[in-house]
C-alpha cells in the first residue's frame, strides 16, 4: 500500500462528537478517485465535517496535492483538508478497508448490490461498529468512477435523483452521503458480526483474486479476449458478494495453488 | 400579494414526473430570503431540480433580477430559473400558502415545532396530498432567517450538522431538504386532513393577527415596549401552532371586533 503523504497511521475517520453523549465515533473514509477541481475536493472536505467526518483520501488527484483552492474552499475543514492523504490507484487507497461502497449515478453494474443513501449509511454504520474500516469511492468530476473502480466496491449507492436532470457534482454527493451517515440512527441495536466474519481487507481480497486471474489466464479462460472484462467482473462481484474473510481468502488461494499444481502435472 | 414578475398564476411547484409512475406531483415551493449571490440561487435552483422540484421564489435579492450568475451556475435548471417570481416581502412571498417551514440553524424560536428533514419531508408531504399549498423558507447567505421571518412559518426544520462546524450553505441547505422531499415515501397512506380543516392562506393570518396586534396596542397591552417582541411572538406562535382555518380566522376577526366594540363603549 502506497501513502505518498504521510507515515502516519491510516486515518480512521474519527472525529470527536460534540452531540452530548460524549463519545468518539469511527465514521467511514471518503475516497475521491481522480478528482478535478480543488474547490470541489474542499467542498467535499466540508460537506464531511459539516456532519462529523474526516477521513479524506485522493486518487491521482489532477492538481497534485497539497491544493491551494482546495484549502480556501474547505474554509475551516483544514482538520480534514490537513489529515488528506494521496495514493497513486484506487486499489492503493483502499487497501487497509474491509467494506468499501461506490457511489455512481448509473447502477449498470447489476452485479453488486445497489443500496440508497438511506440504506448506505446504516449498513457503514453496522460494519463499523463490528470494527470494519469501511470506505465510500467517489467518481471525478468529468465521467465518475470507472467500471473498474465500482468493482472494488461491495455495493453501489445510487443516489435517487431526477433522471431528467441528473447533474449533482462531487460536493453535493459528498454532502448526501455524509448527511445520512450522521442521520443513521447509532442507537440501533445492530446484529454486529461476530469477529471471524470480518472480511478481509481490500489488498488481501485483490491478492487473491489478482492469483485466480493469472492462473485463469495461463488456462486460456478468457478466451476470446473481448470477453474478458465481462466475465471478470461477473467471476469478481461473486466473490465480493460473498464477503470473504482473511482465513478465506488464505483457503482460497491455497485451493488455486492445489489446482493449478494438479494442471501443472497433467 | 405583489408579484413584481410574472400575472401568472402562482408557481405550484409542479413539475412532470419521470420515474415511471407517470403521475404529476404537486411540491413544495422554496422561498429564499434576502439571499446575496446569484451563484447560490443558482445552486437552489439546480439542487431543486435535482429532486423534482421546480418552484422557487425570492424575497429582495440583493443584486437584483434576472441575475446572470444565477443563470450560469443553474446550468440547465432554466425551468426553475425562468419561473422564479420575486417580492418585496416574506409575508407577500408566502401569503397564497397554507404551511410554511422555516428552515435554521439555530432552532432557538422554540415556540415553533422544530423538525428534522426527514421529519419535515412527510409533514409537506401530508399537506400537499390534502390540497395544501406549502412552502419552505429560507435565509440569506449572511445571518439566515430573522426572528421575524422564521415567526411567519408553522414549523422549523433544523439540519443536524455538526455544531463544531456548521457551515452549509444556502444550496447544500435547499438539497438536503430537496433530496429528502424526494425521498419521503408518497406511497404512505397519510390520514388526508378534511378539507375543512385546511388552514387560511398566510395573507389571512397574516392580516388576522395584525388586526389583534393593533387592537392591543390600542389598549396599551404591549407595555412595556421593550417586551413587545417576545409577548408578541409568543401570541403569534400560539394561534400559528392552532393551524386556523379561514373560517375560523373570520370568526376570531368578529371576536376581536366584538371585545373591541364592548370596550369602546364601556
């Protein structure tokens, strides 16, 4: 995993509440992936604060980072603007999160489950409270995420706006998402998942299935290539779905390497 | 009621809906007060639209009107912008409507009920499918809403930000309350209010009350004038919390003239 900013260890998103119960809150990490504009990174920055977040990670950011108009913007969010960190890919920037969720206007990908705001913010909320770092993707200004990026996701979060007029920029987004996350009721008693289910993290999921698509390829699977993308992603969104855990995913790989060394001797 | 744009009848906030259900709904209309920038009356615009709504109706905007800024930054919600009527005053801009909500950040008025968004977005919900016609107030860039104007609404409506950072602005407000007029389910099944208990359009009350005030002052009620505000607001808040209907507001214009007449001929 690759942090071009800081040794620090990865921000966690806390941020104290100042609601009156006193206590301190894990929140989920904003990940913008190659975002434009500054003042748009700082628009994000603010709408999270506004509602108690401050977890901010950068993809390539186009601008480079540290960004001017991006501190003027963010107008006081500088706890946010100050802890941002930059990767160089998206796989890098969620590398330590267990549940990641991409926001995009266009739930093409039909092969993730597609959630509402509504229905976004108490499952982050679930996650978090079992000890899940979880992480919401953002798509940059000009086309949003990339198919790509979205099948990094576990789930996609559709935010329901006025198909004749769809025209929410990054901020607004941001905003949305953040406003029900601080919304979601954290006084619910949730079924936390008991420990062992925990997924693993993104880095170790990626490794795993980085090692089925090389071995996939030595055996010709995706032949012919301009299926390739499509099966991948079907063949990725299974497993994702099926929420692995690090003890999995180990078996996992371990049932690949049984299998190809079996290939190899044929 | 001074229209400074338009002969047309009312704005009702109408606008074709495009998700399926073919049906065309009424919605709120949002009223902004004093606001400075054209580019953040741009914004409303474009939030509202956003979620469907198209109703939008300024109270002295600083730099005037049409504002090409506000045009710019609309960027395609020209539906919104070309039908936006102006007016000299809060009370003219809401005097055709039956519910107000004021939206602030700072719910100090607690005469009024105070909402959440979520909580406001049913409420409007209820009273449009009653026949109701419904507005949202909101302040300008500067200081928000004054005592004054939150006193002419039935409710307020707080966002929960985060009180160590409550920055939104007038277009991050107008979209969360947008977004959650979006969300509200209208296929609930709201106990409709009979239409005889439809409260008196806002110029009625408006002119109800002014009478009682006037009446009160004749007969030195309001002594000591530095008290008058407060005892006023309090009065005022009470018969707005009634939700008086027009015939009852009649009828509490005979009652004043009644006690009036008993008292000049005492």
């Amino acid at each position: 995993m690759t942090d071009k900013t800081t040794d620090k260890p990865s921000a966690t998103g806390r941020i104290p509440r100042r609601d009156g119960r006193g206590t301190l809150g894990a929140a989920p990490i904003f990940v913008l992936v190659e975002p434009q504009m500054g003042e748009n990174i700082g628009a994000c920055a603010r709408a999270m604060l506004n509602f108690g977040l401050s977890g901010l990670r950068l993809v390539n950011p186009r601008d480079g980072w540290p960004n001017e108009k991006a501190g003027a913007m963010a107008a006081g969010a500088t706890i946010v603007i100050d802890q941002t960190r930059v990767f160089d890919s998206t796989v890098d920037a969620i590398a330590d999160c267990q549940y990641v969720i991409a926001t995009t206007a266009r739930p093409r990908e039909a092969l993730l489950p597609v959630l509402t705001p509504n229905e976004a913010a108490p499952a982050l909320k679930k996650r978090i409270a079992g000890g899940e770092k979880c992480a919401v993707l953002f798509g940059g200004e000009r086309s949003g995420l990339s198919t790509k990026d979205v099948m990094h996701a576990d789930a996609i979060v559709s935010i329901p706006v006025n198909p004749a007029f769809a025209s929410l920029n990054l901020g607004q987004a941001a905003l949305l998402i953040a406003y029900e996350w601080a919304i979601a009721d954290d006084n619910e008693t949730f079924a936390v998942p008991e420990p062992e289910m925990i997924p693993a993290a993104k880095e170790n999921f990626e490794r795993f299935f980085a090692h089925l698509v090389k071995e996939l390829d030595e055996a010709r699977y995706f032949y012919p290539e301009d299926k390739r993308v499509n099966r991948q992603n079907k063949l990725k969104a299974a497993f994702q779905r099926a929420g692995l855990t690090e003890g999995e995913v180990r078996s996992l790989r371990g049932v690949i390497k049984a299998l190809v060394t079996k290939r190899k001797q044929d």
